[in-house]
C-alpha cells in the first residue's frame, strides 16, 4: 500500500472550474491534456466541468479514454506515419485528430488514412522541440499541399511553448506567450484566405496559468495545471497551496546526527526530476505533514535532497528533527507532478476514495 498517491480533489476541481471559466470568457475552446492524470475518475471532473474536448500523448492513450465515452480525442504528439492502422481505426469510431510537422509523414498519411481525419501542423514558436519553425512558410505550403484531397483536412496550427518552463519569472512567461502568439497569429493572416476555418491551439501550464485573455488564439491544451507541483510552484504559475498531489511515504531511518529523515519513498515513485533552490543544491520535492488523509503547509527548510531506486533522503531543519520517528508519514510534494503520476497504478483521494489510472 505505501508509498502511495493522494489526491486533492477538491483543489484538482477548483483548478479545472478556474481554468474552463477562463477559457470561457475568453471565448475558445477548452482542450485540457489528460496526459497528467491519465484517470477516468479525475477525467469524470473535467467531464462535469462540460469539457467534451481532450488531448493525449499516445494512440494507446487516446483507446483508453474513448472506451470511457470521450469521442473528441486530439493525440497531441506528432504522429508516426507506420500508426496509419491504430489512426484509422481510431478515427473510425470518434472524431480524433492528429499532429504532423513534416512533407514526409504528411505524404504517407495521405495515401494511408482513409477516416476523416483533420490534421493540426505543429508549429515552433521558439522552444526548439518539434514542429515547423514559424517562419518557415514553404515547408508549411509543403505539408498543405500534401495533404490536399486526402482525408486529412486541414484543422490548423498547433504549439506548445515549453520555453516558458525556462522563465525565471512571470514577465518572462508573459513575454514569451506574447511574442509565440504574435507568430502564430501571422501565420494565421498569411492562411486564413485560403482555410477560413483555421484555428489556433497553444497550451503550456505556465502560459495557460498566468494569461487572463485568450482571445488571440482558439483553443487553449493545459495539462500539467490540474495537480501543478513544484517546479510550477517555482516558475510561480501558481502558489505551493495549489498543488494537488502528493506522495504519502514513511519515514524509515531516522538519521540525527545528519539531520535526515530516509523514507521509502525512491526514483520509482517520484522520477528523478530535480529543481535547484537558490543555493545550487538539488531539489526532488519538498515536505509536508500528512495527517487526516490529507496534508498541510510545507515543513519550512525540510526537502527532499537525493533519491535513490526506492529511498529518498529529506534533509530536514535541526529544529524540526525530533518531532519525527520511523513509521510516521510524510507528504512528498512532486517538481514533476506529470511523470510522478505516470509511475503510479492508481490515486487514492483526500475523499477516501480509489481513483482508476489507466493501466
Ligand atoms: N500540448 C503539447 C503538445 C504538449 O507537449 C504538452 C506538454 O508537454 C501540453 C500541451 C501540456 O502542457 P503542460 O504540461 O505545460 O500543461
């Protein structure tokens, strides 16, 4: 049973209510990724919300949420042209689209897939991950052209501005949301004549978090904003009081004269993902008190300094030690709460309740 993840829902509900009413008053569409929590039951909160539009990471994915009755699926990872069967086959039971960045896979789609299915072309606005560089207008002819009288409509142009998990502040989040929509908003001038029904799709948590109007896009993809965590937290998308998820470890060894608490508690159950404080050390996660199935503030200087396959080490206040012994539990708050949650089955929730993962 331990260690295990708990889940806020009630803050996981908050942030989805926040972000669709967002999204609402800028008018666009609300996509949310669902590649952080990968669950049917937290999918269900999106779904009350009234989100009927979601994106994925993978074709295997994009299956298990259409099994629990989603029937507008984005797959929002550039598509392999070889998944033409899965797409196909995909495409024939709900609306799905797809993700291309390239003549070449543009081309072999179009001669494979014989489902409508509408196409976004991924556009770099400067993160230097995928996608077309914005400026490079022939290549975006190229794909246009390729996909012409196939069954891959054009749907428009897509970008993740992950540069923003670089930003040392909010006016750098800010300035690069402007200066990333101000590309894609030429590239919708320079198409719009010829494909009036183009749309723009951005989404990255630090953007989506801290920008109030949306109106120069059409549909915002945000997935990490549902539990944040603490690198979200650092880059100030939001406040250490929003992160939703935690994983509930014990305390193992106890080791006074270091002032250090070893929990079980490891790489495999956080990931190695690591921020540095402002003393250049080594940050997997910062500490909270567990208590009533739930958990409070940050333990102020207590962090999680190193981590092994199945230990972590937290490096705690000399002030703090003694009100810990082996056996007691501790909150670990995750710096990547999309890859903690991705190494665990399932949730439990601060409701008391299981919640489903995809397998
Ligand atoms: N869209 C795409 C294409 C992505 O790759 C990601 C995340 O990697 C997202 C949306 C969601 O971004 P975030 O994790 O910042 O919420």
């Amino acid at each position: 049973m331990l260690p295990f993840l708990l889940v806020d829902t009630n803050k996981c509900k908050d942030h989805i209510e926040k972000m669709h009413l967002k999204s609402k008053q800028s008018e666009v569409l609300f996509r949310p990724h669902f590649k952080t929590h990968q669950s049917a039951d937290i999918a269900s909160y999106f779904r009350k919300s009234g989100v009927t539009r979601i994106a994925v990471s993978s074709l295997s994915m994009a299956q298990y949420f259409m099994a629990n009755g989603w029937t507008d699926i984005l797959l929002s990872l550039i598509a392999n042209p070889n998944d033409y069967q899965q797409i196909n086959k995909i495409s024939s039971e709900i609306n799905f689209q797809i993700l291309v960045d390239s003549v070449y896979t543009s081309k072999k789609l179009a001669a494979y897939i014989h489902t409508q299915t509408p196409v976004y072309i991924k556009i770099d606005c400067g993160y230097g991950r995928s996608g077309v560089p914005a400026d490079q207008i022939e290549e975006i002819e190229g794909i246009l052209n390729a996909l012409q009288g196939s069954k891959l409509p054009f749907k428009g142009f897509l970008a993740h501005f992950g540069d923003t998990y670089q930003a040392k502040n909010q006016k750098d989040i800010m300035s690069i949301y402007e200066k990333s929509v101000n590309k894609l908003k030429k590239l919708k001038s320079a198409f719009i004549t010829t494909y009036p029904n183009l749309i723009l799709s951005i989404g990255d948590t630090p953007s989506c978090s801290l920008v109030d109007d949306f109106s120069d896009v059409d549909e915002i993809r945000p997935g990490n904003f549902v539990f944040y965590d603490v690198m979200q937290s650092q880059l100030q998308s939001c406040s250490p009081n929003d992160i939703a998820v935690a994983l509930i470890a014990p305390v193992i060894s106890k080791q006074a004269s270091k002032n250090q608490l070893i929990i079980h508690g490891g790489a495999v159950h956080l990931s190695k993902e690591y921020l540095l404080n402002d003393q250049g050390e080594k940050i997997y996660g910062l500490v909270a008190n567990y208590k009533n199935a739930s958990w409070g503030k940050n333990i102020d200087g207590a962090y999680l300094s190193s981590l092994s396959q199945e230990h972590g080490i937290i490096q705690m206040p000399a002030s703090e030690m003694e009100k810990y012994n082996e056996g007691d539990l501790l909150a670990i708050l995750p710096v990547h709460s999309c890859l903690t949650a991705n190494l665990a089955t399932c949730y439990l929730s601060t409701e008391g309740s299981k919640l489903e993962k995809m397998p």
